[in-house]
C-alpha cells in the first residue's frame, strides 16, 4: 500500500532540453539533486529510480511530477530523435538485441511504433506512485 501522506512535488522543463542525453541530464538535475551519482542513460535504470528507493523521491508516498513544456518534449524526443537512438544502437557495438531493434525500429518507421517520448510516457504510468502532470 501507498504511504499517500508525504507528497513529493516535482518539476522536470523541457525547455532545458531537446535530445535524449538532455533529458537524462534534467531527470539526474532533479530526481538525484542529493545523490552522489547520476543515473545512467538507460530507460531500465529511469523505471528503477521511479520506485522511489533512493533519490529525491526516497520514501515519498506520492510523486506528482509536473512536466512543463511537454509537447515540446513530445516533438523533441519524437520519431526523429527516436529513429536515431535506435540507428546508433544499430551501428555501434554493445550487447543489445540487435533484431528487436532492427524491429522497434521498422514498427517506427511503419507508424506503428513508439518513440522515446511514447516509452517515458510508458514507464512513468507503470508506477502507481508517481502522478504526472502535464503542463
């Protein structure tokens, strides 16, 4: 059960962004303000902060997350943004799934895929804890 007495208000611009590292850097400015490390640029490891064991939402019950500017946001990590995140993970070594890509990337460019913006969106709703409010 959700301890709903401590609220913890947030606010995220998308004025301060535009691109994805950009969007890391003001998730890291304001979800791990006291932390002495930064969250690393991966949607896994943005799900598990949204669970609220350690950064600015540690022990909150709630997280109302305002989002100013977001359909900014929206264009700005959109099917452009997202099919060049998807074509480096294509073109440069690591150890992704490189057909899951090659198929995230054609659902794209077919419309039926998500973009990165779409996937935030995902994963900020997959947490019963966190309220985001469009603004």
């Amino acid at each position: 059960m959700t301890n709903t007495s401590h609220v913890v208000h947030l606010t995220i611009d998308a004025a301060h962004f535009d691109d994805i590292p950009g969007f890391y850097a003001e998730i890291n400015r304001v979800f791990m303000a006291n932390e002495d490390w930064t969250l690393g640029h991966s949607l896994d490891a943005l799900d598990d902060l949204l669970y609220g064991a350690y950064g600015t939402a540690k022990g909150a019950g709630l997280v109302h997350l305002h989002w100013i500017n977001i359909e900014k946001s929206r264009h700005d990590l959109g099917l452009a943004t997202t099919r060049k995140w998807l074509s480096q993970k294509l073109d440069g070594p690591g150890g992704f799934n490189r057909k899951r890509i090659a198929d995230q990337l054609q659902a794209l460019e077919d419309g039926s895929g998500q973009t990165f913006f779409d996937i935030v969106l995902e994963i900020f709703a997959s947490h019963s804890s966190l309220k985001l409010i469009p603004a």
